[in-house]
C-alpha cells in the first residue's frame, strides 16, 4: 500500500475544486479528422460562448455539470483533477486534443490531469460518454473528452483578449490573433494566470493553517491552416503550456505543510493533411507528439512530526500517427443516407519516472521505465432510412505487450411522432495497462507485471430525447456498464504486484432539460444517478455520488447585459475519510454539498464588455475529495475586446 500512498501523494498534489456551467446536449459531434462516434446519444458540447459567460478560467471549471460525469479536484488550480464518467475509473477516460490521444503516459495509472489547464485558446469541447474504444481505441471505458483549438474563421486580422484581476490575489490575461487571408489561415493564443489561491485543507481540521497555495502558468497555442488546392488542405498546431504550483503533502501523521511545490511542463503539436481527391471520400494523415515533464518536491519542514522529505520526477512522451477515411455513399445506395468510415491508427508511448523520500528517517523508493506501441485498423457504416439510422463499427487494437483487443459497437436511432427520437446503443471498449502497471518497481517489494492483460468492458444505453417545443429539449438515457478485468494489487509473502483480478457494475441515469421561457432567458437543468459497485465486495467505488444535479440560466434583461447564475449539488458518495485532526480513518461517506456561482457581463459598445463573477457565492465548505475543501468566496472582474 505504500507504493499506492506515494503514487497517489504526487499524483494528486491540491487543486481546486472549481466549478461551471453544464455543458449543452448537442445533436452532432465534432467530427474531427473525419473520424467520430456513429451515434451521438450521449454528446455534450461546451462552448466557447458558454465558458465565456460563465467567466470559466479552468478546464475543471468547464466540465462541472455535465450529466453523467463527476469531476474531483483536491485542492487549487495545479493538482490534480479526475473526471469519472458514467461511474468509471478517470484513468478510464480518454482525453483528445483535436482528436488525438493526450493522456499522460508517465501518470502511474496514464490518466489525464484536468487540474493544469486553461481555457483561452479552446473553441469547445465534446463530452461522449459511453464505451468509445471502436473509435479512438485505449481508455475510452466510461467515454472521451475532445478539446477542440481556436481557428481563424473571420475574414481579415482580428484580435479578442480580456485583463481580469481578483480577491484572492489573481491577474488573468489572454489574448488571441486570427488572420484569414486568401487560403491561409492562423489563430494565435497566448495566456497567462497568476493567482494565490487558497489553503485547501478544511478549517474542520485542527491541521488548518490557512496557508494558501498559489498557480503560476503560460500557454501560447498556435494554429495553422493552408488550403493548397480545393482537395488538398495542410493544417498544424503547437502547443506550450508551463505551470509551478504548491500543494499540500499531509503525511502521516497528518501535517499540513505549506513548502511542497509543483511544476508541470507541456508541450503537443500536430501537423498533417485533409484531402478530397474525389468528392464522395475525405481522408486526413495526420503525424502528433506529445511530451510531459512534472517535478514534485517537499523539503524538510522543521515542524513536521514525520520529518518528512520527497522529490518526484515523470516524463512522457506520446507519438500518434493516423490515417482516417469517410466515404459518402448518399446517392449510390437507395438510402437517405449512407456513410463509411475506415482506417488505421499508430500509438507509441514512453513513461520514465522516479521517486525519492523519506520518513522517520526511513528511505522510499519507486521508479518505473517503459516503452510500447499499438496498431489498430478500424472500418464502421452508418445509414439512414426513414425514419430509422442505424450504425455499427469494429475495431482491432494490437499492442506490443499487452496483446490485442477486438471492440464493436452498435446504435440506432429512431424518429417518433409528437418529436421524440428514441435510441439505443451497446458497445464494447478496453484499456491497456498503464506503463508503471507493467515496468514500475519500489523499495517495499512492488514489481510491475509485464503479462497484464487489458482491462475490458460493455455497456448498453437506451433513452428519449423529447422536443415538445421549438424552445425546449428534454433527455433522459439509462446506462448500464460492465467492467472486468480491472487491475488491482496482488500482495505475497514478501512483496506485492498487480493482476486483471477486477470486476466492476456501474449503472444509471442521465437527465437534462433546455428550455427557453421567454426571449430573453433560457433554463438549464441536469440530474444523474450513479450506482457503481466493486463486483467482488458489492462496496460502492470512491467519489461516484448517487445523486448529482445543476441548474443554471441565461438571462438578458437588457440587448447589452447578461446575468448567469448557476447552482450545483453533489450528493453523499465514499471517499477516503479525514476526521478532523487530520487523520486518515479508511472509508466512509463524504458529506453532499451545494456550490453556488454567478456571472454578469455588459457591453459597454459591441466590442468592448466589462465582466465579473463571484464563485461559492455562500462560502461552502463542501469537500469534493475528503480532506481538501473547494475555494472559499472569490471575486473576478475584468474587461474584454474583440476588434
């Protein structure tokens, strides 16, 4: 259990709970490099308009409130943040940036860290829950996240950016530069954030020193676009992102040091090709890389009753090579419509990671060094008729350790009168042991398994979408996810590894209702069950509330000002528990809380807006992970052009 407990201290280092709007139900998914889901059942779109209104400055705080999903940060921006969707683990979601895997391979279970990001140079993001591996293959269980980047879309030069400042201490800046010239197109964006932040250990606890726990970080994206000819496009995109930050590193017995710091580095770039030789097929190539470098280090505090030090380092790098094809068979087959979808994929990853500290005066060690590669070919159809679409796709994953994964996935669509769409989908996906999994080892006796096999899952929907008006959309989808093969600690007489000896049920519900009661102001309402279970103990797994829900509005009482205000509650779920000394006291139920937010904006001129938010408007003291509270009352307020 120790090597868990280290990976987990540096792994998770405090982030904030932050909080947002939910995202809007969408009727079509971003179709990126011409591959995406056949069904689009369970899409939530965040846009950029949204996180503007929302004063959003933070990944997490763009992806609180969507049905289904239940985002857990532990502590302030820079820590950790862990999206489990549909009752699956966070390493169980896969994350893409314009479609191409991001997660982070040196992370000891290749999850994505949504703690150390920011917003400015992001157009939306897709949600897509549901078991996705047929389309974008390793991780996608419980679903996948599609960050899409700014383009210039605008004829001309233009520049948007916006100054903003607050209590507690934070300066906030972006700006973005778009040109559309003739076939070029390029959209520049660099951002910067520099805030205090807050002390995230509850002021329950009698550890509490009210020590805050600031985030330093710059991003600078740019992407680019040459249209060649009208069939051959070229496009790139680079990406830099830096961040330092402090974070709590509690120990045992529980102290709250204020002296440990984190820094992540990152940066992802992309170039390729989108071509149309022959009007009914797009193909796109494209090549990524990606690299990931985070340091952690505690020094020796003199009050510290475990004398504790530590020091972490983990680089990853993630290369990605895709060729994807869409066909239009609209026109050659007697259908309404008819697509198909194939192509091939190849991944190679490299994680090397360290670890050093003591306590007591007692040594700690862990390393891990590892390599591998996949190759998938993946072909899928969807058609259409009537009222009927149907959709179906299969695909085969082949690693170099790990062995192969053949997943599918089915769906259809049906229109009913008085406006109802009913639908219903089931598929299959897998994830592939995480590089630590196989190569890590630590001074307690942990060797990594290299004969691990995929963890494997299936998963059936049904629901309604229901427009009983030109205004309003109501959605309700059962799920029901079945995970086997989890991977899990193995411990033996003198040392412990780990093996696909897991199985796990999550089922539920997901509900969302936009209604727009007059002209001038739109609803937003969401509510999810969730009843996730460890199948061998019948125990409920960890932060996977039962209950969760959001409700928010637009509201524009006048052409140059808009109010949104947003509620949001997550109900009672399991958490590991601090009592209030401090002291870790195994699982228990975590109290529900409220958050409530508001954001205001108005126009000045068409161009020139002044805005504010105040977030956990009440003070909560809610704890989204035990033993680290959300951020007390903030203010932000700033000004924003678009010339």
């Amino acid at each position: 259990m120790r090597a868990l407990a280290s990976c987990l201290l540096f792994a998770l280092p405090a982030a904030a709970a932050a909080q947002t709007a939910p995202g809007v139900p969408s009727e079509n998914v971003e179709v990126t490099a011409v591959r995406a889901p056949l069904t689009a059942d369970a899409t939530y779109t965040v846009a950029a308009e949204t996180i503007t209104a929302a004063d959003d400055t933070t990944l997490t705080e763009a992806l609180t409130g969507i049905p289904g999903a239940n985002l857990v940060q532990a502590g302030p921006p820079g820590g950790v943040g862990s999206l489990f969707l549909r009752g699956a683990n966070s390493e169980q979601t896969l994350v893409l940036r314009n479609g191409i895997p991001i997660n982070d391979a040196s992370d000891p279970n290749g999850a994505f860290d949504f703690g150390i990001d920011d917003l400015a140079d992001i157009d939306h993001i897709d949600i897509v829950e549901g078991p996705l591996a047929t389309t974008y293959g390793s991780g996608a269980i419980g679903g996948v996240v599609n960050i899409i980047s700014k383009t210039a879309t605008l004829d001309g030069t233009h520049v948007t950016g916006s100054v903003q400042g607050g209590y507690p201490g934070a300066i906030l800046a972006d700006g973005t530069l778009t040109e559309k010239t003739g076939p070029l197109t390029a959209a520049l964006t660099i951002e910067t954030q520099s805030l205090d932040g807050y002390d995230p250990t509850p002021p329950r606890m009698s550890i509490y020193t009210d020590t805050p726990e600031g985030y330093r970080a710059q991003t600078a994206t740019l992407n680019l676009g040459l249209a060649a000819t009208d069939w051959l496009q070229f496009f790139a995109l680079g990406r830099a992102r830096g961040a330092t930050y402090g974070f709590n590193a509690l120990g045992y017995p529980t102290y709250d040091a204020d002296n440990s710091t984190g820094v992540a580095r990152q940066f992802f770039g992309r170039i390729g090709a989108t071509l149309t030789p022959w009007q009914p097929l797009t193909s796109t190539v494209s090549l990524a890389y990606q690299t990931d470098n985070r340091t952690y280090a505690e020094p020796l505090a003199a009050a510290d009753p475990n004398q504790a030090t530590a020091r972490a380092k983990y680089q990853g790098t993630n290369f990605d090579a895709q060729f994807n094809n869409a066909l239009d068979l609209t026109g050659f087959v007697p259908l309404r419509r008819a697509t198909l979808t194939f192509g091939y994929e190849h991944d190679a990853n490299r994680a090397v990671s360290a670890y050093d500290a003591t306590s007591f005066g007692f040594p700690y060690e862990s390393s891990g060094n590892g390599a591998d590669h996949a190759d998938a070919l993946y072909l899928g159809a969807l058609a259409s008729q009537g009222p009927l679409t149907l959709s179906g796709q299969v695909r085969h994953d082949s690693t170099s350790d790990a062995g192969v994964a053949t997943t599918f996935n089915t769906g259809a669509d049906l229109a009913l009168p008085g406006n109802v769409t009913a639908h219903a989908a089931y598929g299959t996906a897998f994830r592939a042991p995480s590089l630590f999994d196989r190569f890590g080892t630590d001074s307690d006796g942990f060797f990594g398994n290299p004969g691990l096999h995929p963890e494997s899952a299936h998963e059936s929907e049904i629901g309604l979408i229901w427009r009983p008006t030109s205004g309003t959309t109501i959605r309700t989808t059962y799920f029901d996810n079945r995970i086997h093969g989890l991977i899990d600690y193995v411990y033996l007489p003198t040392s412990y590894t780990v093996e696909n000896i897991g199985r796990a049920r999550a089922d539920g519900v997901e509900n969302s209702i936009i209604t727009r009661l007059r002209e001038t102001l739109s609803v937003t309402a969401t509510y999810t069950y969730t009843d996730a279970r460890d199948l061998g103990t019948g125990q409920l797994l960890l932060r996977r509330p039962y209950n969760q829900g959001s409700v928010s509005a637009l509201w524009q009482p006048t052409k140059a000002l808009l109010i949104r205000p947003e509620i949001l509650y997550t109900g009672r779920d399991l958490d590991y528990i601090y009592n209030d000394q401090g002291l870790g006291v195994g699982d228990g139920a975590n109290r529900p809380g409220f958050l409530a937010n508001l954001a205001v904006t108005y126009h000045i001129r068409p161009d020139i807006a002044v805005f504010g938010s105040l977030r956990n408007l009440t003070n909560s003291h809610a704890e989204p992970a035990n033993g680290y509270r959300v951020e007390p009352t903030s203010v932000l307020f700033g000004v924003r052009i678009a010339l």
